[in-house]
C-alpha cells in the first residue's frame, strides 16, 4: 500500500510540473471558463424587452396615443420610428429596423367608445424568442387597457367595480424576479465546467500518445489504475479551483444567490469532475490526434446543450432524445447545481441525481481504462 501510494504521489507530482509548464493549457483552463462565463452571461436571454417598434397611427387622437404610451411604459416595446401605414410597418421590418409594428386604424377612438376597437400587431416571426416576447406583452397590454376603460365607463354610468370575478394570486418561488440569469448561471457553471474538462484531458492523453511518453510511463513499475489517479488528479484539483472562481464571479458579480450548502455543493462537484475526467480519459482512447479529440468533444458539447436541460426542457423532448441526453453526466449535475444554488435543496431530494453521477463515473472511467488498454496492446 505504501508503494502504491508513493508512486501515485510521484505521478501527480510530475503531471502537476508538466501541466504548470504547459502555460498556454493551463491559460486554457483557467482564463476560458471565465471569458466564456462573462460572454454568456451577458448575452443569453430568453425574454426580450425593449423591441424595435415602428407604429402606424392612423388615428391621431387620444386613445390611440395612450394605447401607444402603454406599450412604451410595459418596457417591451420601444417605438423607434412613426410611419404612415401597414405597408411602411412591413417594410420597416423586412429592412430590420423594427422587430415589430403596431397599426391603429382611423376612428380607433370611436370604435373604443363603440367597444369593437381592433389594433394590427405585427410581429417578426424569423426571431421567434421576439415573436413570443412581443405577442405576450402586446396582449397584457391591450387587455389592461380595455380593463381601464371598462372600468372607466363602469364609474361614469354610475356603476362601481367592487370585485373582479376571478383573481389570480401568483407566487414564484426562487427566483421572485424572474430574472434570466438565476435560471442560466447554474446550469452555465456546470457546462462549463464540463466542456473544460473534457477537452483538456482528452487533449492531454492524446498529446502522451503523439509524444510517445506514454509508453515510457508504461515502464515505469506503476500499474495502470496508479496511472490513471496520478494522471487526472492534478487535473481535477485545477477543475476545481475553476468551478470556484467562476461560482464566486456567478454569486458576488452577477448577483446569483448561493442558496444552498456550498461544502455539498463542492462535494457532488468533485463526483462530475470526475466523470468529466473519466469521459475525456474515453474520448482520448478513440482519438488518434489532438485535433480529432477536439472535434469529439465539440460534439460532445453540441449534445450538452441540446439535451441536458441547460437552455431547453427535457420534459417535451421524445423519449429517445431523453435516454441520449441521460449518457451525459451534464444532465444529473445541472439537476444538482440548479437545486443547490437556486433552490438550496440538499441530498434529500437530489440523491437519485446524486446516485446516477456515481455509477456514471465509475462506469466511463472503467470504460475508459478498458478502451485505453485496448489501444495500447
């Protein structure tokens, strides 16, 4: 056991001298998270406010310009320019300059009066995340206008509103402000951290492979599980001081709150950087060269976002997609880093997630030492 150990420790102690060599990997490793973290960041969201407007008002008269007033103050619209009708909106459009386009026809303050107003909405159906943001507010819109001047006419005829007929009282738990980045930056975090992983430590084996120093560490009297430790240990300690600072940047800079228990946190993290290392070690195994590696794990990535509930819901998805996205660790630990920061849960409810990790990283590291063996014989 003594021995054992001792060569684990002089095999960590060497990749570790070799990895703080390798600047530009580790450079990698440490500075792409966080730019890509930033990027993302700033960039995803998935309810868009303040669209490019062009309105026709062919009214001109006080309705129609409070109507327009409330779809600026909703803070989804924003009118950019006044054009004379539906086909000036369309091209306004067709050439980008508007997302959308509102056309008030004449009389529209007679026809309020008359209670049969109609208001065109013209939406970009080419953006569909502006189609559905457009279309959502443009009806809260208009049915709390036409709620105002109901009302409105209801006190001037005498008659007072004393209670709607139906009220709906709506509590969101977790992220009351329903902001964007509570949703993301979990699930952000864990990408991430997943696509990091893979891709240097397949990139590093295979780099063992091309440089022929592989066969040289097969001399050595270290047996091949004592490789395998002493190979993606020193890596997993820098994933780890990865999924810290981009966490830190998440919760103090983007203002996500850690709701959970950050040591349980760090703990199921270690379980899905393993399995990040064990899917890289498997990636390596079929990969000739560095760039082949790469090219998997972009892939690999591809997947991960389309499948694992980063961006999209798996509950609409075929049952087939589900059971590929099930072979990708990202699926369980999203789970987990969503319930731990978002909704601060702990083992009580995460432990099938939790359960699946496991076997998930024995099983491709198993996998993965068996197809490396493979290619080495």
């Amino acid at each position: 056991m003594g021995k054992s150990t001792n060569r684990i420790i002089a095999l960590i102690q060497k990749e570790t001298i070799q990895l703080l060599r390798d600047r530009r990997t580790l450079a990698i490793m440490l500075l792409l998270p966080l730019i890509e973290l930033l990027l993302f960041a700033y960039a995803i969201r998935l309810v868009v406010n303040h669209l490019p407007t062009a309105v026709a008002d062919m009214s001109m008269d006080g309705e129609s310009r409070q109507f327009i007033s409330a779809l600026v103050q909703s803070n989804s619209f924003d009118v950019i320019e006044y054009v004379a009708g539906q086909a000036e909106v369309i091209k306004a459009i067709d050439e980008n300059r508007a997302r959308v386009g509102v056309v008030i026809p004449p009389h529209f303050a007679q026809d309020v009066a008359r209670g049969d107003a109609e208001v065109l909405i013209i939406l970009d159906g080419s953006d569909a995340l502006s189609v559905k943001s457009g279309y959502s507010a443009a009806v809260a819109v208009a049915q709390a206008r036409a709620l105002d001047i109901a009302t409105d006419k209801a006190r001037r005829m005498g008659i007072t509103l004393q209670t709607m007929p139906i009220r709906t009282s709506t509590t969101v738990l977790y992220n009351p402000a329903m902001n964007d980045l509570i949703f993301i930056m979990p699930g952000l975090v864990a990408m991430l951290l997943q696509v990091i992983t893979v891709i240097t430590t397949a990139q590093a084996v295979v780099r063992e492979h091309e440089l022929g120093t592989i066969e040289q560490l097969l001399a050595t009297p270290a047996r091949p599980l004592e490789l395998l430790v002493g190979k993606l240990l020193p890596y997993m300690a820098v994933m780890l001081v990865n999924l810290a600072i981009i966490t830190l940047v998440a919760t103090f800079w983007f203002g996500v709150p850690f709701q959970g228990n950050p040591w349980l946190f760090a703990w199921l993290s270690v379980l899905f950087v393993w399995s990040g290392l064990g899917l890289g070690l498997l990636i390596s195994s079929v990969a000739r060269t560095q760039a082949e590696a790469q090219e998997i794990a972009v892939m690999l990535t591809m997947f991960s976002m389309l499948l694992t509930g980063f961006i999209f819901p798996r509950g609409p998805m075929p049952a087939a997609i589900q059971v590929i996205g099930n072979l990708i660790p990202l699926t369980y630990f999203i789970r987990i880093a969503r319930g731990i920061i978002t909704k601060g849960i702990g083992l009580t409810f995460l432990w099938t997630d939790v359960l699946a990790l496991v076997v998930y990283g024995v099983m491709i590291v198993l996998v993965a030492a068996m197809t490396s063996r493979q290619r080495l014989d």
